[in-house]
C-alpha cells in the first residue's frame, strides 16, 4: 500500500510541477518557439465542429489514438481510462457509466440519460448499448472535460467522448490481426481491408471475433465468469465524385453474448478484499448473462458553398437487449459454504433513434469564423423489469414471487445552435457560443405481480410528460503568449434533459418525474509546444458546479434506488499532460489529475453508513460530503521505447501505469467495504515487427500487478437473503496474450 501512495503521490507532483512551471515555459524566446512550426507529432481533432490541431483547441481534452487502443485489445469505453485522469466507468451488471471529473448518471435508473454523452461519428448515442461496435477500428477517440452544451449539444453536462472510427483509404491496403489470451482461454480476431474501388468511390470493411472465458470461476457451473461471445462489422463508403461534394455512410452492426456475471461476495464488517470464485446457480429467469444486438447507420455529406461547407450528418441506431442477473450466493468467511439464490432480476430492452444535424461553416483566416446549425433526434426506449425472489425466511415463512413492470418512453428534441470566433489580431481570439435544446418526452410505468402469495413491494402505475426549454452558452478568450504557447480562460454551461424514473417498484405519479441537470463551468489553461515538438506540455485549472444533479441511490434496508434530484455540488481540480519526444526511439508521456468535489446542499437524502442511527432521511442533509466514485487523485504515464535488431527487424516495447487514490464505491459510503482502496495498474507490450511493419509478433500483459479492484459495491440484507453480505463488481484480472498479425 506504501509504495501505491508513493507511486500516486508521484504522479500528483508531476501534475503540481507542471503547473508551477508553465510560467518559465511561457519565458521561452519567440525565436525558438518560431522554429517550432515543423513540429511532427501533432493531432489532428475536430471537438469544434472543423479539423484543429489539438493544442489549438481551447479545451481540456485528451486524445487516445486508435492505434494505442488496439495494441492493448480495448473492447470497450472503460479502456480510455488508461490515458485520462479524472475520468472513471463504472462497472456494473446493468449499465457501464462514464464520469468526468466526478460528474455522471448513476446506472441504477436505466432511463437516465448520459450526462457524458457519448458521440459515434458525429451521431449522438446516449445509451452505452448504442456504441458496441466503434470500439474497434478506430483512428481515434476524443475525450472533452467539461460542459460542452453549446457545440455537442444534448446531454453534456459534464463532458462529451467523441468516437472516430477509421475512414476508407486512397490505397489498397489491409489487415489482419489474431490474439490468444492465456488467463482467458480465448481468441480475439480483427481485420480490415481498405482502398478505391473506383476513381470516385472507396470502401472499407472492419471486423471483429471475440470468444473467451472470464476471470471468476463459478463452482456451482464449474465455468469461468463471465464468458464472452462477440461479432463486430464495419462497412465504410465513401464517394467522391468532384471537388465540392463527398458523402460517407456507415453502417455497424454488433452481437454479443455475456454468459455469467462479475458479482462476488465479501463480508460487511471488514475491508473489501475480493474473490476471484463465486458460487451462483441458475435462477428462474435463467442463466444470468447479457445479450445485446445492436445496429448504427450514419450518412455525412459535405457540399462546398463558394468558400463554405454545407454539412449534413443523419444518424440510426437500434438495440435490443436482455440483462439477466444475480449475485454471488458465497457466505463470506466459511471457505466456501453458500446460500440460496433468494434475489434475483431482468432487464429486456428495446430502443431506436433517428437523428439530423445540418450545419455550415465558414472558411478560415478570415476576421470572423463561424459554425451554425440545427439538430433533431427522435428515440422510442421500452424497459422490462422482472424481479424475481425464492426467499427462506420472510416473516416466518418461505416466500416464492416475481413483480414484473415495464416502462415506456418516446423523446424528441431539436435545437439550433452556432459558435463564433473573432480573430481581434494574429495572436487574440474570442469565441462566443450559444445553444437552445427543446425536449419533449412522455412515459408510462406499470407493475404487477406475476405470481406469489402476495407483493413484496408495492404493485403501482404512472404516466408522465415533460417539455423544457435549456440555453447552453458559452464563452471564451484564447491568447498566443508565443508562436506555439496559448492561454486561454473559457466560461460555459452544460444541461441534461430532465426524465422519469423507469425500473424502481412502487413507482407513482408524485415520484415519477425528476427534473432536468445543470452545470456551470470555468476554466483557465495553458497549451504548449516546445523544441521543434519534442515537448508538449498543458495544464488547466476548473471550476465546475451542478445544479439539480440527478441521483439514483441504493437504499439496503428496502433494496431499492431512491432517484431524483440533489440540489447542487461542485468540482474545483488541476488537470495535467506532459509529453516528452526525446528521441525517435524513446517517448514518454504523463498525465494528471486533482479534483475536491462536494455536495453543496442535498437535502432529503439516504443516509450514509457513517451517519448516526438517529438519521432521517426527511432531513438528513450531505452537504460538505463527497460523491461517490470520486477519488482526488488520478493520474498515468505512457513509456514507449524501440531500437532495430538488423536492418530487417525492430523491437518496440510500451508500458502504462494508471492509477487513482481511494474513493467511495458503495452509496452508503460505508467506512468498512465500501472504499476502493487507492491502486496502480500496470500494462506491458513487447513487439517484434519487420521495419516496414507488414507483420508483427507481440506479447500483451494487463494489470500485470494482479490489483483486484471494483466498480461497485452494495449490502444485500437479511431477509431478502438469508446471510447479509457485501456484493462487489470485480474488474477485469491480470491477463497475458500473444498476438500477431500482418498488413498489406
């Protein structure tokens, strides 16, 4: 635990050092900065709607490269982690969240909507069983901190992830890579071929195989949880046929099958010090698993107006799904003796949605430059819940149930917004943005009992409907202090829709309803390039308050999620990246992150465990206490080293360490298991590869350390089973894989 601190604690300098230096880099002579302008490894981003260069844009954003993403095997938004702090996705059996600087929507209440929208190809998906198939294939994957309601749009509160998947290419060409995991007992093919197909025209066709075991063995079906099955397809067109017009059209389609969970046991009186075996039997509702099918179809045309870009991006998305799950039967501490299966839960879902944006944008190095546009989007979400319990002992008496509910909802929303820079001279910008979003939605919830001798919980119905108007502006003042050094200080606001609650039983009209999320942003930062390129260094500083954020928390005495609005919190923090290109053969990347979040004010909210027994929910009040999944400190450094063996062979090796300090996990905040301790997770790549890289042979290892970290936590009490325990989502175990593959 010593050396973890230590390590953390590093990385937390590194940061502090970078901004108490960022004055003296501001020092560097005109001159040397000037011979900046060759610099090589810039990246190329369009988080403001045209292609910038990254330390042009003034936000704080980190950038993953589809490259970095397939040397580690990411399957999913969890792997960004790795390469950017104050970024967390919560693992569950229900939904993955992604929180930015402590901000997200809890996945309790599958109807929340995301407040870090995530965004394919310009197409808003902000469901995470949307966006299965982007993670493969990818040319990179942009990560923006912060409200950004006035250029994304819907749903970005408290950030926005904008996925780029790779584009057909002006030359033949192709891939094919296969992976075999150890520790998983599986396979990992992907490939994709790539060219013109006419003068005009150009394809590509991406796929991916995924079939592996997991990382916990259950006894009860001597399998190893959870196993997982997966098919990905990417075709790419992309016709040409003059100068002023292109259009590219997409289409994904994914399937993939989950067999058995990630839940394990661990007692309530003591620290959480995870399983890596489970003891579940198979319920009445069936194996426990996940099941998603999954399409997204997205069209972009640009046509040149004289000087100006008409763009149109039309997106379609649909998914279905089956969520089946249980938890961890294990009686912690009696080396292995188990308890029945007493609870037990479904989620079938079924969702589409069609959306339109339209924008033009003007041309560049003119004194004013402007982007505006419309956007429309129309979604139809149905969830079912089935919640099943084979109880021993109820009041005296076995109890044998099921409560069934489903929930209905169609959305729609439009919104008009624009952004506006005005060049005041070579080196002062001010950029001025605004977006109005309209958003209707109406819903309807209905519970019944399936069968059983009478309800466990209250049997209701609800209907609802929305329709509110949000104004997300923001504004900022950028200034080159040097050729290649600029500030800037940025002010914006963010919103989320408001909604309903959906899979909570004993739902009714008074608590149907929650409203919509705001949040108000400042920032100031500083983005550098140094010596010709080889040092890029930037640092920000935040200020970043929420408003009504919705909340959905764990009550164990009822289990059950008590969801609605907190009244206010606030995140203050540093963010950090410095990256050094000393040589060809050796470059090194860190990057860091402080934050201090706090409730402002919540009034009417559960009580935490650490709270006196005389606490009452009615006027229980957290403000000056931190949210969960909040650590202060996160940070991770990239090494990456490379020499040639002949003049045919290279070796190149890259490792990662990433970690976070300790942070509430469970909603009680319980001093005992609800804390994941703070940790440091370490990644290996070791290639060989001929020097023209038409085939390689590489070595994978993740979470070498073997850290047995979690999402999540939560109690299970007696009586809904019959001994109270902790259930924990474990992540992802140290894994080791061979990879090759070859291009041409």
């Amino acid at each position: 635990m010593k050396a973890r601190n230590q390590t953390l604690l590093t990385g937390a300098a590194i940061a502090a050092i970078m901004a108490s230096a960022m004055p003296a880099m501001a020092q560097v002579t005109e001159d040397t900065a000037a011979s900046d302008e060759t610099s090589t490894n810039e990246i190329v981003v369009t988080a403001q709607k045209r292609e910038q260069n990254l330390q042009d844009v003034p936000i704080s954003m980190e950038v993953v490269s589809g490259q970095k993403l397939a040397d580690f095997n990411a399957n999913d938004i969890k792997s960004v982690m790795n390469y950017t702090p104050n970024v967390f996705v919560q693992s569950t059996a229900g939904n993955d969240v992604i929180y930015i600087r402590g901000f997200g929507s809890p996945p309790a209440n599958f109807a929340f909507d995301q407040s870090v929208s995530l965004y394919v190809d310009g197409v808003y998906a902000g469901r995470s069983r949307q966006a299965q198939a982007p993670f493969f294939d990818l040319e990179r994957v942009e990560v923006l901190r912060g409200p950004q309601g006035a250029l994304f749009g819907k749903n970005t509160a408290a950030g926005a992830v904008s996925v780029v998947s790779a584009g057909p290419t002006d030359t033949p060409e192709g891939a094919f890579t296969a992976l075999y995991n150890f520790d998983h007992k599986g396979i990992d093919i992907s490939g994709y071929v790539s060219g013109p197909i006419t003068d005009t025209l150009s394809a590509r066709l991406a796929y991916k195989v995924v079939k592996q075991d997991g990382y916990i063995y259950n006894r009860a079906t001597d399998h190893d949880d959870p196993e997982t099955k997966q098919q990905l397809v990417r075709g790419t067109l992309k016709w040409e046929p003059s100068d002023s017009f292109d259009f590219t059209t997409k289409v994904e389609y994914a399937n993939r099958d989950v067999v058995g969970g990630i839940t394990v046991s661990n007692p309530v009186d003591s620290e959480q010090d995870p399983r890596t075996d489970r003891y579940l039997e198979r319920s009445e509702l069936g194996d426990e698993g996940n099941r998603v099918e999954s399409v997204m179809v997205s069209g972009t045309a640009n046509i040149a107006l004289g000087d100006y870009t008409l763009t149109s991006v039309t997106g379609y998305s649909w998914f279905k799904s089956k969520i089946v799950n249980g938890f961890d039967q294990t009686i912690p501490g009696t080396g292995g003796a188990f308890t029945n299966n007493s609870v037990y839960n479904a989620f079938p879902e079924r969702f589409d949605q069609f959306s339109q944006e339209l924008r033009i944008l003007s041309p560049t190095g003119r004194t004013f430059e402007f982007v505006a546009g419309l956007y429309y989007d129309h979604s139809n979400y149905r969830l079912d819940q089935l919640q099943g319990f084979n109880i021993l002992d109820l009041g005296g008496a076995p109890y044998f149930g099921r409560i069934d509910s489903r929930f209905n909802q169609k959305s729609e929303s439009y919104s008009v917004f624009g952004q506006g820079t005005l060049n005041v001279n070579d080196s002062l910008r001010v950029i001025g943005s605004l977006r109005y979003t309209h958003t209707d939605k109406e819903a309807d919830f209905a519970s019944r009992l399936v069968y059983g001798p009478f309800p466990i919980r209250p049997i209701s119905s609800a209907v609802g409907s929305l329709s509110e108007g949000n104004v997300d502006p923001s504004a900022t003042i950028q200034y080159d202090i040097a050729p290649r050094i600029m500030v800037y200080a940025t002010y914006g606001r963010g919103s989320k829709s408001g909604g309903f609650v959906s899979n909570s039983l004993g739902t009714v009209d008074e608590t149907f309803a929650f409203d919509a999320e705001k949040s108000r942003n400042y920032e100031v930062g500083l983005k550098s390039t140094l010596f010709d390129g080889k040092v890029i260094a930037n640092v920000s500083a935040y200020d970043t308050k929420f408003k009504d954020l919705q909340v959905s928390v764990y009550q164990p005495e009822v289990s059950q999620y008590l969801t609605g609005n907190a009244a206010s919190a606030t995140s203050k923090g540093i963010e950090a990246s410095l990256s050094l290109f000393l040589s060809p053969y050796f470059d090194i990347t860190a990057s860091g992150a402080y934050q201090d979040l706090k409730y402002d004010d919540f009034p009417g909210a559960a009580c935490l465990a650490s709270q006196p027994d005389t606490c009452d929910p009615a006027t229980n009040n957290l403000a000056g206490y931190r949210p969960v999944l909040a650590s202060k400190f996160t940070g991770s450094v990239t090494a990456h080293t490379g020499f040639d063996i002949s003049e045919d062979l290279k070796f190149d090796i890259t490792g990662i360490a990433s970690g976070r300090s300790k942070f509430y996990n469970a909603d009680d905040q319980d001093p005992r298991f609800g804390i994941q301790k703070g940790y440091v997770k370490l990644d290996l790549r070791v290639q060989l590869a001929d020097q023209d890289d038409r085939w390689h042979i590489a070595l994978v290892g993740k979470n070498l350390t073997n850290e047995l970290t979690t999402g999540s936590v939560f109690r299970l009490p007696n009586p809904i089973t019959e001994v109270t325990r902790a259930i924990m989502y474990l992540e992802p175990t140290r894994n080791i894989s061979l990879e090759a593959g070859f291009k041409f």
